[in-house]
C-alpha cells in the first residue's frame, strides 16, 4: 500500500497550495474508493482508491465562464497485492468552457498507462494507450443529460449518455443517476452494449469537503454479468 501513502501526501500537499493559485487557477481533488473495479466492461473484484487532481491554467482573464485549459490526473492503485499491476493512471489534457445558459463542454486528449505491458485490447497494449475525448453536460436540465465520447483509430468510439436526479426523503438528500456505454467498433466486429449503471448516493457536506456514499448495480450485456459495489467520494471543489 506504499502506492496509497506516497499519493495521499501528494494530494494533501497539492490541497494545501490550493489558496495561493485561487487568483488565477484553480485546483479540484477528488478521492473515491470502490469495492470493485470496473472500466467498461472490464471486471475486476477488489477495492481500489481512486485520486484525481484537476488544474485549471491560469490566464489573465479568469472569468469562469470564459474557456480554459485544464489538465487532470486520475490514478486507480489497486489493494489486491497478488494482481501484477499495482498502479494504472490516466491523463487528460482538455479545453473546457461554459455557455450562458450553463451548458458545459469539453474536448481533449487522454492518455492511459500503468498496465501490464503483456496485455493486449484490440491487440493493442494497453500500457500505452491515448483517445480523443468530448464531453457535453446539461446540469440545468431536467435530469442533468451528460454525454461523454472517446475515440481511437483501432477500437472506434466509446460513447456514454448519464442521466442523473436529486431528491430528498425527510430531511435525507438522495441522488438517482443512470449510466450506460455502447462501442462503435472501427476495424473490429465488436459493436454493442457494454455497461449499463444504476446508482444511488447519499450526499453530505463537512465544513469544506463534499462527500457521497453510493451503492451501484452494473449490467453488462455483452457478458451477461452483473456486479453491485459500493463507493464513496470525497471532493474539495
């Protein structure tokens, strides 16, 4: 678990600089912990904590509403000690902007590393791996639409529409939200349905952090398997 330790004191120190950039960047952490590990319809039945750091360059114009260049790190470390990658990360290089009627778009570049080199996707390695991203959100809308799309030359487009509501039972908020994942193939005969999601969250918020405790159920067509795990978020916007 060294892998864990040596990142929770690279975010904690990243936190801590967070007030001297709030003058024309910004920076956003994010930690999540999951019960199972799941990427597509990629299985895998053991804990994993998740931290992701998004920067916001700065600009001489930090106008939020005006467009940005933003850079995220996002690592998954594994907790099973007998499987043969510790430690996978992605990295995402997109420019972001909001429209005046609060719709939010995203386009950029990802790029995937930290896999065994022997394993292969579309017989490509997956230790070395980049797609181009775009993303659309409506979180004004009913049910917050938000549509996310990935592309590479060899495995096509991954397109992924997620629906989301909040609501409240007594004084108790509640967050009902929808995933689902379609592969449009390119070169491969592999099209079709890989994910379906359905989660419930429970929000609170303690002084500065946001935190969510959930319990997904995940259908997986292509498979005929089906998974349900628990997760928790902790946010610092």
């Amino acid at each position: 678990m060294r892998f864990l330790h040596l990142y929770t004191l690279f975010l904690c120190l990243l936190g801590s600089t967070r007030a001297a950039y709030s003058q024309s960047s910004t920076i956003s952490i994010e930690m999540d912990a999951f019960s199972h590990y799941i990427w597509r319809d990629d299985i895998n039945d053991f804990i994993v904590f998740q931290p992701s750091i998004d920067y916001r360059f700065p600009r001489s114009n930090a106008e939020h509403r005006q467009p940005g260049l933003n850079l995220n790190l996002w690592l998954s470390v594994n907790s099973d000690v007998e499987y043969g990658v510790p430690m996978e990360s992605a990295t995402t290089l997109y420019y972001h902007w909001i429209t005046l009627d609060s719709m939010d778009f995203k386009a950029g570049l990802v790029h995937y590393s930290g896999h065994d080199s022997t394993m292969m996707f579309f017989d490509l390695p997956i230790h070395n791996w980049m797609e181009l991203y775009a993303g659309f959100a409506a979180p004004q809308l009913f049910l917050s639409p938000e549509v996310e799309i990935y592309y590479h030359d060899m495995t096509g487009a991954y397109p992924t529409l997620g629906l989301s509501y909040g609501c409240r039972i007594g004084k108790v908020p509640f967050e009902v939200s929808f995933l689902t994942g379609f592969r449009f193939a390119s070169q491969n005969n592999d099209n079709g349905w890989r994910e379906v999601d359905f989660t419930l969250g429970v929000p609170f918020h303690i002084k500065s952090f946001d935190l969510e405790v959930s319990i997904t159920h995940s259908q997986f067509p292509g498979q005929s398997l089906h998974r349900t795990f628990i997760g928790l978020n902790i946010s610092l916007p």
